[in-house]
C-alpha cells in the first residue's frame, strides 16, 4: 500500500460556506483524489439557507469548530493532505498542532494566537464586527461594498457580485471578537499553537499579495512564529490575488502547486 496520501480536506473560512471550495473539489477530484469539505456545526446546508436563518451562527465557538473538524479528519483511514481557507488556515494549523495531517497548505491564513500584527486594510474588513461589542453574540454579515472590499478587491465587479451572491454567508461574531481578545488575556486561548511543536506535519502558507482582510504581513508574521527544527514552514506569495483566491482566475495553477508541495512534503 502506498504511503502517498489519498484525501483532501478543504476547510472554509468565514463568511463562506464550503460551497467556496466547489472548483477545487472537481479539480482534485478528477485527478483522482477524495475530497472533503466539512462545514462549521450548524452550516452544513446552502449558503440560502444560512442566510434566511444565520441563527446557528450566533453562539458557534472555535472549540465547536475544532472539535467537529478533528472528528472528521480523526475518522479518516489515513492522514490527508489539510488544506484551509482564511479562518480554516487558523483551524488547520490547530489541526497540525494536534497530531493531524500529513501535510498542510493555508491560503490566505487568519493568524494563530501571538501574531499581533494588524494592517490597517485588516482593521478596515473587519471593522463591521468589531466596531460593535454587542457583535459578540450575533451573525454579522457584509454589504456588497464591504464583501468587495475584504474578499474581492481585485476581481471584475460583476464577477464580485456574483461571487457575492452565490457565496456570502454572516460570519460568527464571537469567535472574531474572542482571536481578538486572546492576545490580551493570559495563557493559550482558543486558536493556540506550540510553535515549537517539530511533531507537527509539514505548512505551507500561500498569501495573495492584494489580500486586505489577511494580507501578507500577517502571513509572514504567523510563519515566523513557528521555531521547531524537525518539521518545514514555508511561505509562498503569489502577486496579484485577492483574499478570495480559491475562486479568482488562475487559481488552478495555484492549486497545482499547493497539491504538488502537499505531497512532496506529506509524511
């Protein structure tokens, strides 16, 4: 039996739903792989559908997340290849803190806990959350204009709105409000990592040099935390792409090279 891993988990990040990941999934699946979407607990129905009742999305907390993703992967025969979007890189790279994967690959990834860097165009997309405490415990979403703004910002505006349509859902409040906070409070908070962890499968972060809502400073920042010796950490930038990247044009070529570095490195 080969060792060569067979499954890849896409995880979503907010204000999306798996259905982000739809070119993906056919891309991979036509070489040959099996591949796995897992929604968040409670979103695993239509981007309509969260949109007509988002009420799921009002108490989801980052241990719910983490949980479910780890009983997906957990359930698998073999460690897969972990790939994640935005705020599924962050959950990725708990993942691979905690013994999951063969390797893994984050687009675009939100920060683990201790990157404290925040560029103005970060505060800028998230500002619809954070600007409100009371955010904490609702389902907020983003107008066209913010969407355009955080995910888009490169893209054609009739494409942007497109995309808008068939993708935006709210994002969960309280897990936003809660990365924010633990830099600030003491000890390892929900999104902690051990940086030293030279147990953890091979990560390549993937960073889209237009992002605003995660641009590449916190990219680079979040890679350098890592301090383990045993294990690979590497960054690769790509000029021009928005922080949407699994569905702006060219992003076959950008998944080539995620899959082809995955197996490469995978063990």
């Amino acid at each position: 039996m080969s060792d060569t891993p067979d499954t890849i988990v896409l995880i979503h990040g907010f204000w999306v739903t798996p259905r982000s990941w739809e070119h993906w999934v056919t891309h991979y699946q036509a070489k040959g792989f099996r591949v796995i979407t897992p929604a968040y607990p409670g979103l695993d129905v239509e981007v309509e559908a969260i949109n007509a009742d988002p009420s799921p999305l009002e108490t989801l907390t980052a241990p719910q997340v983490i949980e479910h993703l780890s009983a997906v992967v957990d359930a698998l025969p073999n460690p897969p290849i972990i790939m994640g979007h935005s705020a599924g890189g962050a959950f990725t790279q708990v993942l691979l803190d905690r013994g999951y994967g063969a390797s893994a690959v984050v687009l675009n990834s939100a920060p683990t806990e201790g990157v404290k860097v925040i560029p103005f165009s970060q505060l800028r997309s998230t500002f619809p959350v954070l600007k409100n405490p009371a955010n904490r415990h609702r389902a907020v979403g983003f107008t066209f204009e913010q969407w355009n703004y955080a995910f888009t910002n490169t893209f054609a505006e009739d494409e942007a709105r497109a995309l808008y349509e068939r993708y935006a859902i709210p994002a969960a409040g309280g897990i936003l409000w809660d990365s924010v906070l633990a830099n600030l409070l003491p000890g390892p908070q929900d999104i902690a990592v051990d940086y030293h962890n030279d147990q953890r499968a091979p990560l390549l972060f993937i960073s889209g040099s237009e992002d605003h809502i995660m641009p590449p400073s916190v990219q680079r920042s979040n890679a350098a935390h890592y301090k383990a010796d045993n294990t690979i950490t590497e960054v690769q930038l790509y000029d021009g792409y928005a922080h949407l990247l699994p569905a702006q044009q060219g992003w076959q070529r950008i998944a080539d090279d995620a899959l082809d570095w995955a197996l490469r490195h995978a063990r």
